[in-house]
C-alpha cells in the first residue's frame, strides 16, 4: 500500500494580488509560508519515501517548508516542468478585474474556466494535462507501485489534471474543481493501483 499526497503550494505574492501567475517564478508571502507549515503539521504521521515539484519556487519552497516541519529533509527530490502551473501566455503578471475590464469578463471566463480554450500565447487546462498526466504515469506511477509514500507539491492547475485523472471526473466537473492553497490532499492505492480512500485536510 502507498500515499500519494498532493499539496498546492501556499499563498504566492500574486495569489494576493489577484494577478495571474502561470510560469512567472514569485515569491510565496508570508501567509504561504504559513499555510506550508500547516500543511505539513498534518502530514506529520507519514513517512515519505519520494518528493516531487515544479521548476518554479513557490511550489519548491512550500515542499521545503513541508519537508522541514516534519523532519524529512534528506528524501529524494525530482523537480521538472511538467508540474509547473498553467501558463497563461499574454495574461501572465496582469490582475484579474483589470484583465476583465480590458477583455470583457466573459471572454476571461472562458480562459480561466474551460477545459480546451487557451488565452492568448497560453496553454489550456487540456494542454497543462498533456504534459502533467504523462509525467505523472512515467514517473509517480511506478514509485505508488513500488510502495513508495510519495509527495507532490506544484500548483492548482497541473493538479487539478491529476486529480481529474484519479477522479475520473468529466470536463464539465474539473471545471468546478478548485484546490486550496496549503492544502493536502491524500490517496491510498494498493498494489494494483486501484484507490482505497482519499481525504483533504482542510
């Protein structure tokens, strides 16, 4: 039996300021180192074999933090931008409700929540699947087999791709899918692979 934990990094610089992320490398704010240390507060009870995260800071910070509360510091770490948030091409460093205004907020809607539509020069949630899902079968797959508790710390949207892939869940329902910053989320497997529970700890 294995645990594959997932944990949204914490609250960055521009989660407060309600500008769009993506691929740009901001700081965590206090507030995020907070919700990191929580996070692993609640995850003090399990010993990690593995540990994986994006190339952008915010999510390898969070792990650090984790990592750090509950004494694991020495465990493997593979870092790759597979994991990394969506990018949101044009939209990168510009605030939500200004976005809005300048492109209307039905058409921002559209980006921000369907599956296949991209912003401009962006990728969509489908295409942050594309390359979130693959690294995941390739990589985590074979550590959960192997009976490794394993911890993933990245990003809302490469996720929510696997979550949605775990979940099986529709295009339609992904949609309403939203992952707390600093939030654990915790899957047991057996040796097939096949889920025996999952729980958030809000």
């Amino acid at each position: 039996m294995a645990k594959l934990v997932l944990v949204r990094h914490g609250q960055s610089q521009w989660n407060l300021e309600n500008k769009f992320t993506g691929w740009v490398d901001v700081e965590l704010t206090d507030l995020g180192r907070e919700e990191a240390r929580k996070a692993g507060d609640k995850l003090k009870d399990i010993k990690f074999d593995k540990a994986y995260t994006s190339d952008l800071k915010r999510a390898q910070e969070t792990l650090s933090i984790i990592l750090e509360t509950i004494g694991q510091t020495g465990i493997p770490i593979e870092t790759d931008q597979a994991l990394n948030e969506r990018m949101y091409g044009d939209l990168q460093g510009l605030n939500k409700a200004e976005t809005a205004k300048k492109y209307g907020e039905k058409q921002v809607h559209i980006w921000r929540r369907s599956y296949d539509i991209a912003p401009p020069n962006g990728e969509s949630l489908k295409d942050t699947a594309a390359r979130t899902l693959p690294y995941y079968e390739q990589k985590i797959v074979p550590d959960l087999k192997d009976g490794k508790n394993t911890l993933v710390a990245a990003h809302g949207n490469s996720l929510r791709s696997i979550v949605m892939f775990l979940d099986k869940l529709t295009q339609e329902e992904v949609l309403e899918l939203n992952l707390g910053t600093g939030v654990p989320i915790i899957y047991d497997f057996n040796a097939q692979m096949q889920i025996l529970s999952k729980k958030e700890l809000s």
